[in-house]
C-alpha cells in the first residue's frame, strides 16, 4: 500500500456480523482510496469490481476493506507481469466470479441448513460458526482446486496443445425430461432433491468416463469428452443409471464431435449447437449422435447406430442424426 495512502477513518461500526466474519476485516475504504492504494484508475477498479458482479457502490460508501485492496493489487500485478493481457483482465474476473458465486450460494445453503432458524434469528451464533467453518472450507477448496488444475495442466501437454483456444472434443447435452411441469408441480424441497440427484449422478457418471462437466443449468448439464466412445459411454450409461433411479425423470441426450471455442472453462460454436438441436430432437431415456460421432463409433461392436435421416430445425436445414443404443 502506498505509504502516503491513508483510510477514510469513517469505518462502519454497525457493519453485519455476518459480513465482518467472512469478509476476515473492518470496511474502512472508499472505491477512490482503494483505486488510488494500488495506483489505478477509479474506472478500472470500478470495471473489475462489476465485473466479478458486485454491485454499483456510491462514491461515499465506506464498504472495502484491506482484502479489496490487495485483490485488486494482484489482478494488476497478473496483468504487468504479462499473466494476463490488459484486454483479458475483465474476462477473467467475470469468469473467475461466475463459479465463485455459485459455490457461495452452495456453502449458504450448507450454513442454512446446518443451522436451521438459527440462521436468520441469531445473527452472531451464524457469525461465529462462519468463522470456526471458513477455515477449513478454504483449506478444502484450495485442495480441490489443485487436483483439477494438475488434472487439467497434465491432460493438455499430454495433448500436445497448440495452445489456441480451438481444439476438437465430443459435447454433449443431457436434459431432464418434462422439467416444466415438475417445477410446477413439486414442492421446493421435492425439486431440490431432485436437482441435487440429477447433479450427482451426471457428475460422478461422466467423471467415471473421462468427461468434463462444463456447467449444469437447473435441468441440463454441458459436458464434453476428448473421444466418441467415451461421451458415448457416458450418455448410455446415464440413461441407464437414471432408470433405476424412480424419483429420475428420464433424460433426453445430443452428442456431437467437432472443433469448439474453450475459453474461461466453457464452450462454444456450432458443435455446441449441434449437440443442443440433437437434444431437442432426441425421444425420452434415447441418445441422438451428429454424422462426426456416428462416424467414429461405427468401428465399435459395443455400440449399435440407427440413422434417423435428415431433421430440420432452426439453423441446421439437413442436419443428420443416429440413435446410439447397446447391442441386443
């Protein structure tokens, strides 16, 4: 911090328990004294700060603290030690932001439940368990995010990557079927439940066959996988493990092979719209594939392909499918 910098002074003694607890400091800074501590432009604090999808703050709001600063120090010293382009930096703190909250809203919900009424009627009985908590959540988190990273880093030199964001993989969609009238006719609790064993049977069934999960959004879940067979044995084998599962809906699935745009750990391009418009075409607990996985897997005696012909929907007017389904 600059020598010459100094806080407001005007800290916010009133400040939530709650917020004193995980933020690990006072609020004691203005956006401008926390621009000014790290020698940036207040427009490029404040670009950041929205960008990892905080709200707008008033010039007057004494709301930051220490940590503030020095976040936002690190991110400047990413981008001056060439980490990171300056053209990046907004890119990579929305992304960085998108799966940080969602874990958040995870670990409240872990908080709530836990504690139960206690939650909301003894704010300092919920502090202090944050507090005794945060520690090892942090602890767990930074494990977690180490065995992904040397996962990720070992898969791509073994790859021999190029390096460019470009790269050929299977993406696939799986969708729960009927989702809309379950969200109108299950309770909170009923849907919750079913969303969390949806979300642990795609996970721990496409991480068993070498996929990657890219996001789950409510009823559908975007993974991706390096070879035909393996996003085939996972689409199969989804559908399979989901017809033992009574309180399942069945799922619909759309696999396609082709180049996609990796960046900031999702994917884009037309595969991926391939694979979506496959999904929407495919029948209840079947599995649709694009002419490129049809292709690939028609060399495998344990996968039996059905042509469907040419469909037509939007954007693709002779788009080819194949049911994938085991032999007899």
């Amino acid at each position: 911090m600059c020598s010459s910098f100094e806080p407001s002074g005007e800290s916010t003694p009133g400040a939530h328990p709650i917020e004193r607890a995980l933020l690990g400091g006072v609020a004691q800074y203005r956006k401008a004294e926390v621009a000014e501590a790290v020698g940036v432009e207040l427009e490029r604090a404040e670009r950041l700060w929205q960008a990892m999808g905080f709200a707008h703050v008033d010039d007057d709001a004494v709301v930051f603290t220490d940590s503030d600063v020095t976040a936002l120090r690190m991110v400047v010293q990413l981008v001056s030690a060439g980490v990171i382009t300056a053209e990046l930096e907004t890119a990579v703190a929305r992304s960085l932001a998108q799966t940080m909250s969602r874990l958040a809203e995870w670990q409240v919900g872990i908080f709530k439940s836990v504690l139960g009424r206690t939650f909301t009627e003894d704010v300092q009985t919920t502090a202090d368990f944050a507090r005794a908590v945060m520690p090892v959540m942090e602890e767990l988190q930074g494990y977690v995010w180490r065995r992904h990273l040397a996962s990720i880093a070992s898969r791509e030199i073994g790859e021999a990557d190029s390096g460019g964001d470009e790269r050929t993989l299977v993406v696939g969609f799986a969708d729960i079927v009927g989702y809309t009238r379950l969200v109108r006719d299950f309770s909170e609790v009923e849907l919750a439940r079913l969303i969390d064993d949806f979300e642990d049977l795609t996970a721990r069934t496409i991480a068993q066959h070498h996929g990657r999960v890219v996001k789950t959004v409510g009823d559908e879940v975007l993974f991706v996988a390096d070879s035909a067979a393996s996003a085939a044995e996972i689409a199969l084998m989804l559908n399979e493990r989901v017809a033992e599962q009574p309180r399942l809906p069945p799922l619909r699935i759309g696999l396609a092979r082709g180049e996609v745009l990796a960046r900031f750990g999702d994917v884009y391009g037309s595969t991926v719209n391939i694979a979506s418009r496959l999904t929407t075409l495919a029948r209840p607990a079947s599995v649709l594939v694009d002419r490129t996985c049809a292709q690939e897997l028609h060399s495998h005696p344990e996968y039996l392909l059905t042509p469907i012909g040419a469909t037509k929907v939007q954007g693709f007017t002779d788009l080819h499918a194949w049911a994938l389904h085991r032999p007899e």
